[in-house]
C-alpha cells in the first residue's frame, strides 16, 4: 500500500490543479450524500411520523422536504461530473506524459541496450505496464472525497447517537483487516501477471515477424501451441488473482451491511427503551449505508495497487536505465564532396570476455572506396553500427573530417552519414514515402536517387509508379529490389560518407557492379553528391575490385591493407576467402 501512494503521489504532483477541481468535485458529492441523510431524519421526525400520527401533511411541509431532496441532488450531481470528468483527464494525461517519456528514452539509449531486451518486452513496457501503472488514478479523486464524506458521516453518527455509532464503526477494523489480506495474496499474482503479458507479447512478435520461416517450415501448429501455452499460464494466473478479488468484493459490500443490520436491531431495542428517537436511528442506519461507499471505493482504489505497483517498477526500469547516449555540440561540414573517415585503435565487445574488434584503425580519403572483408563473426557489420553510432566503441574513437563522431551534436551524424544494412527493411508505404521518409525532397531526387540504385525500372514498371503501396515489410517486392529501395533511401539525403554493409547481396553481380559503378562515377546528378566516400563489406570480387582499398579483418583485427590484387598476391587467407565465394556462385549457379 505504501507503494501504491507512493505512485499516486507521483501523479498528484504532476497534474495538481487538475486533481484538486477533481477532489472538491469529489468532495462536494460527500458532503451533499451526507446532507441527504440529514434531510432523509429531518424529513422523517417532521413529515413521516407526523403523518402517521395526525393522518396528513402540511403542504409548506412537504414543498421543503422536496425542495431539499432536489437541491441536495442537483448539487451531488455538479461534484460527480466534476470528480469523473477530472480523474479521467488526469489518468489520460499521465499515461500520455508517461508513454511519451518511455518512447523518448528507447529513443535515447543505444542500440546495445535494445538488442538485451526483447520487442514484446518493450511494447508491453509502453502499453499495459502504463496503463497498469496509472489504473489507480480513476478512483483516486473519489476515494478521497468519500472520505471526506465518511468522517462527516462519522461525526454525524457519534452527534446522533453514541451507542449506535459505536456499534456502526466496528465495520471498519474488519475491513482493514480484509484489504491487507487482499493486498498480501494478489500482488505477487498480478506481478507474475505482468511478466507473462510481456512474455506473451514477445511469443507473437517473434511469430509474426518470422512468419515466412514458420510457414515455410510447416511449424504453424508448434507456433500455435508455444502461443497457447502461454496465454493459458498468463490465464490461470489471471483466473487466480481473480478469485481472491472475487472473494474481496463481495467481503466489502457485505460486512457495512451487516452493520446496518446490528445497527436496526440495536436501534429499534433502544427506541422502545426510550433511550433514542426513531429519526436517530434511520439517520445512523442510512449513513451507515453511505459509509458502505468509501469502504467500497477505497476497496477499488487498493484492489488496483498491486497491478499499478508492478506496472510502474517495469515502466521506471526503462526510465531509470543508463547508458544513453552523450552528444556534444560540434557540427558536420556541410561543404560538398566526400568525408575523410579516421578509425583509430578501435575495440568493442558484445561479452567483456570475448573481444569482438581490437586495434581497429584504417582511413577514407574523401572520394575514396574502402571495401571491408572479413570471414563470417569477423566483426565487419558491429563496424558499420560503431560508424553509424548505434553504440559507441570500448577503446579508441572514429574521427569524421576530423571530429569525434561523440563530440557531434544530436542528429549531426545522419547529416553526413548513411548506412545502408544487409537487411532492408521497408514501411507499408509508397515508394515515395520509402525513399523520402520525412525527408524534404522533390520527385526528381527521388527518381535520381532510384537510377544510381538500379531501381527506376522496376519502380516505373509498377502499377502506379512511385505512388505504389508496397505492403508491410516491402512483401510485394523481392529482396534484391527492397535493398535497392533501401539504397536510394540513404542516396537521396546526399550522404558525405555512405556504409554499405553487403547491402547489395540480393542482387545479381552484374546490377550491383552498376549500382557500384554509379556510386564511383559523378553521382551528382542522384542528389548523392559527386566523390562521395565509401566504405563497402562485401565478398564478391567484382565488387572488392572496384574498391581504392581494401581492409582485410580476420578475428577482429586488421590483418592486412592493400588493393585487391595486391592482397591476393600477398595473403593467402584473403585469396582463399574470396576465391571460396567465387567458387560457391559459380557451384550454386551450376545446373544440378
């Protein structure tokens, strides 16, 4: 429970405008709801009894007691849509500011802090842990103005007979006594609970994004059932929590009536012993019966703790991770022309324990084409995530035109760089919208930046050109003309310094040697900027060849520099790497 306020303070303090209008509207309905207990005894003695004795009712009698009845239900009705109206905007805006905040931070933390979290993980984090966290919210404004309502409820009670009173208040150590039952039996539930969602959200991301490997495969049935597993376990847990609530409920509206009942009973002894008026005894049994509602709303507002606890420890979790990213304030040049690109005595590790790059360091003349090469876990595409800082390295730094790309402001990289992945991935979008992607470009420069990339033909052959939807993940396209819509994405923004992480391994020798060729040549004309530096991973030879220089990694290090013929003349490792690849197309392309 400490928790559970704790949280709510949270909110009170982040929206206390809107949550004092909500409480005074809340407190205005207590006090009206206690005000009609007055007027139910006043209207008792004055009107109902003296009815029953005298056999009539005055008229100016009955005009005020329906005057007060009216009244004290209109202004009843002002503090409910006021207290509803205000809890609502609250929880609304506090999952608003939260989800906002949550989105920003998986914006700011790097790319190594995302690949140790699964996708479901962080998609239940911003939906059902926010809305979890800040459940408690909507009862809030009315739990406090009842009890507002049940001390005054009390004080009337004590004012209108002490036995009874007395008798009426017992209720409460008994209800005390059953929400920190409830708390202590469903918190660890609704932990569990909230993992599971997590779980179950990540079992069908993975499901849906592997889609074509469970098709292909046949596993649709063993998908179906690791799905199904958990959404039983995730059900078991929720069908539990929900025997303990569906004990607690009916435990809160049952011990205020039972109350009420001891209440009569104590009462209508004491009427006929004189030592009460019945008016009293209606008074104290009605406001017993208000009682009945702060307990029930209080019982709301702790029954949604252990959920909101949980929900709000999961969302602070990413709120509270460290290891964003730190930007300076130096800026790129802007002039035209290629970037000069200086690695020096890179390291990175993924597992402290196993080194991925050591020592690191080679060079990019402005203009120039570096192709990287490396045996499989050689570290070549953490290369080209450390040159796009996705993370930044252990050891050493990379230098853009001399600056350290840490000392660049936020944004100033993507300026200057692009890099274009081995896996492309595309929006269901346009064309268009796939190559421009926000950016501020004319029709032109799109249709530019497809020629470099050997994508006009195709793009112009589709039903409706650059205005052609291409559907979820590009499925309508193959995986040689996806990664060439990719490449035309990083051309159009004209890139100083363009990464190439084997990003053309979809398309056939003869396509990527124009693509490559384009690049080389006078690109000026696709918006790319003429003399654009390079840095290419790639394995066939056609495209090493076309490269100034090439870096041979093996094990994370540098092992040699040099043009591609010079390596072949020198290395035999190199020789026997590319020639091994050369070897596996002419195989594969061999008919069987």
């Amino acid at each position: 429970m400490r928790d559970g306020f704790g949280v709510l303070w949270v909110a009170i303090k982040r929206e206390p405008v809107i949550f004092t209008l909500s409480t005074l509207g809340s407190l205005l309905f207590g006090a009206l709801t206690v005000a009609d207990a007055w007027v139910l005894g006043w209207a008792t003695d004055h009107a109902v009894l003296p009815a029953f004795r005298d056999g009539e009712i005055g008229g100016g009698v009955l005009v005020g007691v329906l005057a007060l009845f009216l009244g004290v239900a209109i202004l009843r009705a002002v503090g409910i849509v006021a207290r509803r109206l205000g809890a609502g905007v609250m929880q609304y805006r506090m999952q608003a500011h939260t989800r906002r905040a949550v989105t920003r931070q998986y914006l700011t933390l790097p790319m190594e802090w995302h690949q140790r979290h699964p996708t479901g993980q962080l998609l239940s984090n911003a939906n059902s842990d926010v809305e979890a966290a800040w459940a408690p919210i909507a009862p809030l404004p009315m739990a406090v103005g009842t009890l507002a309502m049940m001390v005054i409820a009390i004080g009337q009670m004590f004012a209108a007979d002490l036995v009874l009173a007395v008798v009426g208040v017992l209720v409460f150590p008994a209800v005390i006594a059953a929400n920190l039952a409830y708390q202590r039996f469903a918190s660890p539930l609704m932990t569990r609970a909230q993992q599971l969602r997590a779980e179950l959200s990540e079992v069908a991301h993975e499901s849906f994004d592997g889609a074509m490997v469970v098709k292909t495969l046949g596993r649709e049935g063993e998908e179906t059932e690791r799905f199904a597993a958990k959404a039983r376990e995730l059900r078991d847990v929720n069908i539990r929590a929900g025997r303990y609530r569906a004990a607690f409920d009916p435990a809160l509206a049952a011990l205020p009536n039972i109350g009420v009942l001891v209440v009569l009973a104590v009462g209508v002894s004491r009427v006929l012993d004189g030592a009460t008026d019945a008016g009293d005894v209606v008074t104290v049994a009605y406001l017993l019966t208000i009682v009945t509602f702060p307990i029930r709303s209080f019982g709301w507002l702790l029954g949604e703790f252990p959920r909101s606890v949980v929900g709000y420890r999961r969302v602070t979790s990413v709120l509270a991770a460290t290891g964003e990213m730190a930007f300076g304030d130096r800026r790129v040049v802007t002039e035209a022309g290629g970037a000069h690109l200086r690695i020096e005595h890179l390291g990175y590790a993924y597992d402290p324990e196993q080194p991925l790059l050591t020592d690191v360091a080679f060079e990019v003349e402005p203009g120039r084409t570096v192709a990287v090469v490396g045996a499989t876990a050689s570290g070549k595409s953490t290369l080209t995530m450390l040159l796009a800082r996705l993370f930044d390295p252990d050891t050493g730094r990379i230098l853009l035109d001399g600056v350290d790309l840490r000392d660049l402001g936020a944004g100033e990289l993507a300026r200057a760089v692009a890099v274009v992945p081995q896996t492309a991935f595309l929006f269901d979008d346009t064309v268009r919208g796939n190559v421009a992607l926000g950016a501020d470009v004319t029709d032109d420069e799109v249709w530019a930046a497809l020629r470099v990339a050997q994508a006009d033909g195709f793009v112009a052959a589709l039903p409706h050109g650059l205005d052609t939807q291409l559907g979820e993940r590009g499925t309508s396209l193959s995986g040689g003309q996806r990664q060439r819509i990719s490449l035309a994405r990083a051309l159009v923004r004209r890139p100083r310094l363009l990464v190439l992480d084997d990003a053309t391994s979809a398309v056939d020798p003869e396509v990527e040697a124009r693509i490559l060729g384009a690049l080389r040549a006078s690109a000026g004309s696709a918006g790319v900027g003429s003399g654009t530096s390079l840095v290419v991973v790639a394995y066939r030879k056609a495209t090493i060849g076309l490269a100034d220089e090439v870096v041979h990694l093996e094990g994370g290090r540098v092992v040699d520099r040099g043009t591609h013929a010079e390596l072949l003349a020198r290395s035999p490792g190199y020789a026997r790497l590319v020639n091994a690849y050369e070897q596996h197309e002419q195989l594969a392309g061999e008919p069987s």
